[in-house]
C-alpha cells in the first residue's frame, strides 16, 4: 500500500499497527461478485423510474404519491455541503435505481426456492440463510443462539429466515414491500414519521426510489426471542442501493437489531442513500448495531460506496430507549448522524462509535441527541482512526431544549492519527437551552487519560502496560456494546493494535 | 434559483446596497489601495446574513441595519476607574473618535504611535504591510464581511509601532457621550523582533462599533492585552482581532465582558513561527437581554507551538452566551500543544448556552483537547458553603466568582487581575 509506505512513521505507533491497517485495506474479503441475470430499471431518474419501482413493488396509490411528493421535494433541493467531504459531482442520471436477480422475478415462496447462486453468496459472506443456529465465531455458548435474517441482494428483499418462530412472539420481521403488502396500516401509520420525506437530500431521495429494506415490528411487552438481522449486499453494477428500515417497538418491548454492508470491489464509485426509522414507545428498548463493511475503495482511491445514510430513532414515550452502536469502516464516503429524539421523559439515547478511515476514504459521522422531554439521558462514545491520507471527522449535535429540564449528556470523542498525511476533525455542536441540564463534552487526542494511567501506575504496572489497559479497557468498551454475532466480526475489523499506537 | 445561490446572492445585493450609500474616505496611496482592495472583498462575499453557518448562533442584523440603534449611556458607578492605579499611558476615545485634550500625550519610550486618519494621508506607511493584509488574510477559512467593511471605511485608530521592551502599559479608554453613534475603530499593532508591549483597552467603543486590531508580533515579541467591555446594556458591538505571530512570540489577550445587548469578539490567530505561544481567555457575566459571542480560530502553522483558550460564562435572566471555538492544526505543525475551555454557569432557566468547538488537525504528532461543560451551579458547593454559614447571595457570588477565576488567572500581571476582579465583584454585588 504505498499510502502507507510514504508515511513517515512516528515513535509510538509501532509497525504492527500500520501493518494491521495495511491489510485490511489490501484484502477486502467482500469484493467478489456473483455473477447472475439481473433485471434492470432504465437508467436515471425521474418520475416513471419512481412509478416503475412503485409498480414493481405492487404499491398502493398513497405510497406512489408519497413517493413522487418526496421526489417533486427533492427536485429542489441541494446537496448537503456542510461536511468535511469531497464529493465529486454524482450524476443521478448515470445510475440505476433498481436492480433485481432474474430468479426473483417470481417471489420465491420461501427461502429453499431462493436461486441457489444467491443463497452461495450469502453463505461465502458468512450468513447463513437457512434457519439454523450460529454465526461464526459463537460455538460453544450453552445455548445455541438464534439470529433471523433478512437478506437485501441490490434493490430486493430475498428472503427472511425464522419468520414462523417470531409470529409465534407476535413479532413481526420481513421485508418492507412485503410489509406494505400484509401491514400497510402500520406502515402507512410510521412510514415517514421519523425522518419526513424533506429532512434532508439523501432522505428525499430515498423516500423516493427506495426498493427494499426490513420492517420490524414489536408488539408491546414482548421481548423478541432473537436478535434480528438484515444484511445488504451490492452486487449489480452502476446501481445504487436504497434501502429503508422501520422498526416499531411498542410499550415495554425490547429488540436487538443488527445490520451488516458489503459490496464487489469496482472502479467505478456507487451509491447508498439509506433512511432507518426507529419508533420507541414507552418503556421500550432498542438496540441497533451496525458493522458497516461497503468497499472502501483501492489504495489508490478507486471506486468504493459512497454511503449517504439517515438514521433516526424517535423515544416518543416515557423511559424509551435507543442504543446505537457503529462499526464503521467501508465506504469511500461516510455521511452518516444516527440520532436520537428523546421526547419522551426519561428517555435515554446511546451512541457508540468506532470509525476507521484509511487510504483515501473520507467519513463525516457522528450523532444527534435531542433533548426534548425531562430526566433525559444521553452519551456519546466516538472513537475515530485516521490512517492513509484519510479524513475522519467526528460530528455531533446535543441540544438540551428550554423543556428538558435536569438532563444529562456525556460525550467522549477520541482520535487517533496514524501517519501524517491524514486528518482527524471533531466538530461538536452544543446547544443548551436551560439551567438544570448538565453537558459535557470531551475531545482529544492525547491517547491515554492521565488519570487512568496513574492510577494504573500507581498500583505498580509499568508505563506500557499501564498505557495498554487503559486503551484495550476502553476500545472494549465500545465493543462490548455490540451484540456478540458482531463482536467477532468488528473485533477482527478494528483488529488494530491500539496499545501500539499509543505507547 | 436554489436555495444556496439565492443567499450568496442576498448578501451581496445587500452589501452592494451597504456600498451605494457610502463612499470610501479620501487618503494616500497605501489607504485607498487597501480600502479599494477591502471594498471588493465585501463586495465578493456579501453582508453576513443569520443564515449563514458562521452566524448560526448570532444573529448580525442588529451590526449591519442602516442605522444604529439607541443605546443609553449609563454610569459604570465604580469608585475607581478600572486600572487607575496603574501607570500607563492614556489615549482617550469618545464615541469612536480621539479626544487628544483627555489623553495623555502619546509619548512612550520604544513606541511610535499615530492616528490612522493622519497616516492615511501620507502615500507611504509602515502599517500598509499590516493593515488589511492580516484581515485579507483572515477571510478564509471564513468569510468575515464585517472585518473588510471595517478595513475599506474606518478613519479612526492607532498604528502603534513597538521597537523596544516598553515598560509602562498603554491605554486605550473609550467613552461614550452619544446614545447613537456609530463607530468603526481599526488599529494595528507592530511589534519588531523582541519587543514588549501591555495594551489595556477599557469601555465600549460607541452605541454601536465595529473594531478591528490587526497584531503582527515578530520573533520573540511578547504582547500582553487586557480588555474590558464596559457595563452599558444596550450598546452592540462586533470587533475582530487578528494577530499574526513569529517564532517564539508570545500573544496573551483576556477579555472582560459584562452585558451589552450584542457583543460578537471574533480573535483569529496565526503561529506562524515554531515555538509561539498564545494564550486569548474570556470572562463574561450576562444578565437579561445580552448575547454574548465568542468566535476563535486559532492556526497552528509551524511545529511546537503551544495555545490555549479559556471561556467562561455566567448567564441568567435569558442572557445568551455563544462559544464557537477551533483550533486548526496544519500538517507541518508537528508537536503543537493546544488545548481549548468554554464552560457556562447558567444561574437560572432562562439563560442559553450554545457552542461548537472544533478541532481540525493534520498532524499527527500533536496534543490537543477540548472540553465544553454547561450546567448550573453545584448544589453540593452551594450546600457546603450555607452549611458553613454563608448567606445565600454571598454564596453564590463566590461560587461565581470561583468559577470565572479559571479564565482570571490567565492573566499574568497580579496587579492587573485583582485589578478587575475587584470591579467584577462590585459590579456583581450590585445587580445580586
């Protein structure tokens, strides 16, 4: 990896490291390609692709206005220029926005009737679409742990596994068209709710051309007897993918839910313009991981995702709760604010965050909490690593309004550079609106927290060892937020030796 | 048009309007071309308008409106002037123009000071390599329209020169005597390698001013600066202070602010040179309708310099305090120590606190922090002070006082920050 090589490299971040980032950079596992027949839309945009994709979904004509509405609002507007990115110009009419396996052109009644060739490639990316126990890297637990998958190959939901089971929970999981096939009340009810059709570029155009995505749906009490899992994969060339996620958690339910991304490697750069909505009622909880993995692009900056996400999670009741967890270390570009709405009194929203950017990638990624209701709680764990001639930038947004009264927000935003031709930025955003709520923000980059280390010092560890608990103690801490299918997956993605760095 | 193109094109219209309606002063050679050059850079970048990023938390209309609004005089009370004891030389300015019969004559050892209106004349001046240029300078990463309407209109302030290590501080005491004037002050600071100056500005310029110091400190000079703001409620005021600094140059500047319906300090501050120091500190009590803003950019552009920034706010009875704060580490910076504080103490529900402190950095060999904290005052400190008998007023001033002397003890000379701590607390007393 020659970004790398030109580094000069500092004392403290020790070969190890620089190796570990130099291979995960050079072997991308996910940048195979499965060869198959797909069924194109024409390319570009306008109001019959948006007809066309809404036709093929089999739509409703509310959903189809819906849509167009969205579209006719994305018309005038303009891509966001706020953050630290360099985005090329993106032509919107040299894309496609829907893609679909041939084999899936009559919908398989269920997953053994899935094309073969599609059901391989899911097993090669280590999900298992068959309704069976484990992901790798979990044997051995007492129990064997149940994980239900929807798999979103391009612009199609292909199947969702343990559906049976979680109907027996009450638990609804499928994809999002078949959700406004069987549930369009629900759907018609929360579509849109939390992040509108306008909330932003990226999300206008989602709502427009958005093809599949999963739905989810707790009803109120139940504690879903699995984790729930979707997993997006690019395959089709020049296609973008626009996926879209609600998940409903009624009183005092609680869900785990994760995502995973991979895509082909290629020249040529594709786009993600994703919209998740999460509604949590009262007393309910949310979990939502994601371990974000989109082709970053080469060494050289070549081709990679462009990844524009909206993300929001609305505590509309008393005592809700969100937690988002992001591993984040795919795509060429990063546009991504999970948020939390904390409405409700006593909500709490939580946010985890580990971004690697190397080689030419660029992220912009952070998070908004929004104190709307009393007693609120909210944190923010931000771990960002630069390496290449990356640019990781943190950026936040905690608004404590004149009603939140006696809130709390804690933020941490650590960053740490490898090599001297990339950059770190933190760009916090703090609004506080009345007396009795307490803000704190932190941000550094000096490695280790001095107290820490002295208190290991103190109780007579060297300085290294002292230096290695303090970070590994905090890097785990952001991990172990993470649900253990994608502990292991993220553990061996930011497989880089942090105690080395900080020496 | 879209909605970004329409903006641009507002502020431009309206700084076009700004334009049409006065004309630039007459002067020299090296003044109108530095006013002509500012000219077109407002002209290029408009008016500020609320909708813009940079104004997000202030809103500037009050500073760009046609006309001034009226501002009542008011008398600070204070027994004493603020740094009367000490002995310095004094440069009066009532309503933004010199008043030479109330200064002192500007006679320094080591200083060469003249008006900017004299020196505008003449086709040639030292200040030509500074004035505007750091201003010009200061416009990106940020546009900042108010900086170049200052520099392509102000007739009046001081080109100060310092040659030598200057022993007495120099003072600049503003008075206002008008409840609508409207001033534009600009002065330019110089200090040659190895010199030494104490600057005090004390009082607000006029009902409403725009000021601009431009600083360029050469290797190894050391420039100390105390500013206070005065206790007038209702006057506006946007200043920018842009200062430039070489190798081992030292940049030390606090500021005191107490209300004022609209106070914009905007410092912008290049290390140019390896080993450089700059230390800006804010201390702010606002009460009632006050919007206090502290906008700072410091650069880190050559290796092992050190900056710090210490904010303090105290805010109740819907005052707003407004801290945007960002330190930008260039790649060469190597080894840069910089470290960044804004902290509020809001003393009742009404009063906001809005800040966005930033970190950019390109280097990667560096230390450097930020913390931002808001919150009201501890009960456990209040608790422990009435536990022991202090009455509940007396009590929460010294919480305030104590929470305010982290941004106090920022500036070196003793006698100068008891100097200001004992107005500070008289003028808390008061309003308790």
């Amino acid at each position: 990896m020659v970004a790398l090589d030109e580094t000069q490299l500092r004392d403290g971040v020790d070969r190890e490291t620089v190796e570990t980032v130099q291979s995960m950079a050079g072997t991308y596992k996910h940048g195979w390609e499965t060869e198959i027949e797909m069924d194109f839309a024409p390319k570009g945009l306008n109001e019959d692709i948006v007809r066309l994709i809404s036709k093929k979904n089999n739509e409703p004509e509310w959903l189809l206005e819906w849509r167009l509405d969205a579209y006719r609002r994305w018309l005038t507007m303009e891509s966001p220029d706020w953050a630290m990115l360099n985005i090329p110009e993106i032509d919107y009419q040299e894309q496609y926005y829907y893609a679909k396996p041939k084999s899936m052109e009559e919908k398989p009644k269920s997953l053994d009737e899935v094309d073969p060739k599609l059901l391989e490639t899911y097993a090669k990316l280590g999900i298992p679409l068959k309704e069976q126990m484990v992901l790798a890297g979990v044997e051995g637990a007492d129990e064997p742990r149940k994980v239900a998958v929807d798999a979103v190959f391009d612009s199609v939901s292909l199947g969702t596994t343990f559906k049976k089971e979680l109907a027996a929970a009450g638990v609804i999981f499928c994809s999002i068209s078949e959700a406004v096939q069987d549930h369009p009340e629900l759907v018609k009810k929360y579509l849109g709710s939390v992040v509108p059709q306008n909330d932003n570029y990226f999300a206008a155009l989602n709502s427009a051309v958005f093809s599949d995505g999963s739905f989810v749906y707790i009803p109120a009490g139940v504690k879903c007897p699995m984790e729930l899992s979707t997993y997006f994969r690019i395959n089709a060339e020049n296609t973008g993918q626009f996926e879209r996620t609600l998940i409903v958690a009624e009183k005092g339910s609680h869900v785990s839910y994760l995502e995973g991304c991979t895509a082909p490697k290629r020249d040529t750069n594709q786009l993600h313009a994703a919209v998740v909505e999460i509604v949590v009622l009262e007393d309910a909880e949310v979990k939502y991981s994601t371990v974000q993995n989109w082709f970053p692009g080469d060494e050289n900056g070549k081709g990679g995702i462009y990844n524009f996400v909206t993300k929001r999670a609305d505590c509309r009741e008393a005592r809700a709760k969100v937690m988002w967890t992001q591993v984040e270390t795919g795509s060429a570009i990063t546009w991504k604010y999970p948020s939390c709405i904390l409405r409700g009194d006593e909500s709490q929203g939580e946010f985890y965050s580990i971004a690697i950017a190397n080689n030419w990638q660029q992220a912009d990624t952070g998070t908004k909490m929004v104190h709307l209701g009393k007693n609120t709680r909210s944190r923010i764990v931000s771990k960002g690593i630069s390496a290449g001639h990356a640019q990781n930038t943190y950026r936040g947004l905690v608004s404590m309004h004149p009603k939140a009264t006696s809130s709390r927000n804690y933020t941490q935003c650590d960053s740490l550079l490898i090599g001297d031709k990339c950059g770190a930025h933190t760009v916090p955003y703090i609004e506080v609106r009345n007396a009795s709520s307490r803000v704190e923000h932190e941000a550094t980059t000096s490695k280790v927290d001095d107290d820490q280390l002295f208190y290991c010092r103190q109780r007579g560890m060297d300085e290294e060892e002292a230096v290695a608990l303090v970070v590994n103690g905090f890097c785990k801490e952001v991990l172990q937020e993470l649900p253990m299918e994608f502990a292991m997956e993220a553990q061996a993605l930011v497989a880089i030796s942090l105690e080395g760095s900080v020496g | 048009m879209m909605p970004r193109a329409k903006l641009v094109q507002q502020k431009r219209d309206a700084a076009a309007a700004w334009l049409d309606a006065h004309a630039l002063p007459e002067g020299g050679v090296w003044a109108t071309k530095a006013r002509k050059a500012a000219e077109a850079r407002l002209r290029e970048m408009g008016m500020p308008s609320k909708r813009d990023e940079y104004w997000r938390y202030s809103d500037p209309r009050r500073l760009t409106d046609a006309a001034a609004q009226s501002a009542s005089v008011i008398d600070t009370g204070d027994a004493q002037p603020l740094f009367d004891q000490v002995d310095r030389v004094k440069l009066v300015f009532v309503d933004g123009a010199f008043d030479a019969a109330a200064s002192d004559a500007p006679e320094l050892a080591g200083v060469e000071i003249c008006q900017l209106g004299d020196a505008a004349r003449s086709d040639l001046h030292w200040a030509q390599d500074v004035y505007g240029v750091l201003e010009a300078r200061g416009q990106t990463p940020v546009a900042r329209p108010l900086a170049s309407l200052n520099t392509a209109f102000a007739t009046a302030g001081l080109l100060i020169r310092v040659t030598g290590q200057v022993q007495r501080p120099l003072a600049l005491i503003y008075r206002r005597s008008s409840e609508t004037a409207d001033a534009l002050m600009h002065h330019v600071i110089r200090l040659d390698a190895g010199a030494e100056l104490t600057l005090l500005e004390d009082g607000p310029v006029a009902a409403r001013y725009n000021q601009v110091t431009e600083i360029d400190l050469g290797d190894g000079a050391r420039l100390h600066h105390i500013r206070a703001q005065g206790r007038d409620h209702e006057r506006v005021g946007a200043t920018h202070l842009f200062a430039r600094l070489g190798a081992k140059a030292q940049l030390k500047s606090f500021t005191l602010s107490a209300n004022g319906a609209l106070t914009r300090n905007e410092a912008v501050i290049w290390l140019d040179g390896s080993e450089g120091t700059a230390h800006i500190a804010g201390a702010c009590v606002g009460d009632g309708a006050f919007h206090h803003d502290d906008t700072v950019f410091v650069n880190h552009a050559a290796p092992r310099c050190e900056s710090r920034q210490v904010y303090k706010k105290v805010l109740r009875h819907g005052a707003v305090g407004v801290f945007q704060g960002k330190i930008l580490v260039d790649q060469i910076a190597q080894l840069t120590d910089g470290y960044q504080i804004s902290q509020s103490l809001l003393l009742d529900e009404d009063a906001q606190f809005l800040a966005k402190p930033e970190l950019e950095i390109y280097a990667d060999d560096v230390k450097c922090s930020h913390g931002s904290t808001s919150g009201e005052i501890d009960a456990n400190q209040f608790f422990y002070l009435r536990a022991r008998g202090v009455p509940k007023a007396q009590a929460r001033m010294l919480l305030v006082l104590a929470f305010l002397a982290e941004a106090l003890d920022e500036i070196e000379d003793d006698t100068l920050a008891a100097d200001l701590r004992d107005h500070l607390e008289a003028w808390l007393s008061r309003r308790a």
